[in-house]
C-alpha cells in the first residue's frame, strides 16, 4: 500500500523530554549527560541509524538543551551549501546528515572538526555529528572519516510499531486528544511511518480538528486530506 507524506512543518521544537527512546535509550541517557556537563567534552560523538530512528531529533534536542543552557552552538547539515566558517564563541558544533555532504560540505566540516577538538584558544568544544551509516561505511575522505568514528558511536534503531503507537498516544494524550486504535494503525497504514512526518500529521490533525470541533476519527482524517 502507498504511504502519503504530509509536507507540513512541525511547529514544536524537539526536545530530549519528547524522544521516545525504546531501544534507543543508551544514546539518550548519552545526550542528557553531555548537554548537562558543565565542562566540553574532547571526546566526539556520532549517531547513526536509517531515516526515521530519531537521529534529527536528537541533534535538535540537543542543540536546544545547550541553547537553553546559553550555549552557542554551530548547526551543519547538507541543505547548507555556504562554506561556514568556524566560530570561537561556539563552545559545541553539531552536523547532520553527514552521509550526503558533498565535497566542499566535507571540508567545512573537516574545519570544524579540527578547529573544535584542536582550538588555537580556550578548551576543547563539543563534537555531535550524525549520519545514515556507520562510521566505516560512509564514503567521506578519510580524515573526516576516521573522526566521525575514533569517539563515542551509537547506532539508533527504528522504533517498532506498538512503541509509534505509544509515541503517538502520548504526545496525542498531552494535547488533549484521544486517538483510537483503528485511527493509529490507519495513520501507520496509510502515512509516512518515521517519527518526524507522524508528529506533524497529528500537528496538522490536531488544527484541523479544532477547526471543525470533531474528534479525530478516521473520516475526519479523509475529510482533511479532501481540503488539502
């Protein structure tokens, strides 16, 4: 059966509280220590996992903890073609995606890497960096390569589906909402499955019903995507 995809935005900035962790819990429990250490770590770390085992939201999680914290953070993925300087005030640098960075993005990011963990001042910076393969598989230059993987290296799983649908009852239970098991194995049907496009179907579910002050039901979801 086809899968739709919903391009809509999400509205809520992802956060460490909201990761569901499943099989994921050792990278989790990881990043809510590193963002809660008060000294940078010299040690790098890198997340990776295929498309839809969380990987943005931890990186997004992670930058918003340290921002929460007032800490500046460098951001790199590879719909960033500008060539980005490194910044001294940043004391952590994040890059996602790291598995389509072209050449030049290779080399902003192999900057990065040097100038974070070799600094001409001040201490060591923190390293968060993810991608779809593992560190040996990626087909990065070598030095970029080697770094990516000589830290801590954590490999996300795709969440399974009883553990979306508890993903989506509880993020539906904090809004208010009630959604029944014949609506979640429809959305789980008939959607995108990763996490990502799910949050923003029930994002988009969730005006859509209060616009029309109907309960989610699975013909109220038909009637939303005869408005698109």
């Amino acid at each position: 059966m086809k899968q739709m995809a919903l391009d809509i935005g999400l509205h809520t900035t992802p956060t460490l509280e909201s990761f569901f962790a499943g099989p994921n819990s050792a990278a989790l429990q990881h990043l809510r220590l590193w963002t809660s250490s008060p000294m940078p770590s010299p040690v790098p770390t890198y997340l990776w996992g295929e498309s839809g085992s969380g990987k943005t939201h931890l990186l997004r999680s992670a930058q918003a903890a340290l921002h929460d914290s007032h800490v500046s953070v460098g951001w790199f993925d590879a719909n960033q073609h500008e060539r980005i300087g490194f910044d001294d005030a940043w004391s952590a640098v994040m890059m996602d995606d790291v598995h389509l960075y072209n050449l030049e993005q290779q080399q902003v990011a192999f900057n990065w890497f040097v100038n974070a963990l070799s600094p001409k001042t001040g201490s060591p910076r923190w390293v968060l960096a993810a991608g779809a393969l593992p560190p040996a598989d990626l087909k990065l230059r070598d030095d970029l390569r080697s770094r990516l993987g000589w830290g801590h290296v954590h490999a996300l799983q795709v969440l399974s589906d009883s553990d979306r649908q508890a993903v989506l009852r509880q993020e539906a239970e904090s809004r208010g909402l009630f959604l029944s098991d014949e609506v979640m194995s429809y959305m789980l049907s008939r959607f995108s499955r990763d996490l990502g496009s799910l949050m923003t179907l029930l994002d988009h579910l969730d005006q859509f019903a209060l616009q029309q002050q109907r309960a989610i039901t699975i013909p109220l979801i038909k009637s939303m995507l005869e408005n698109e």
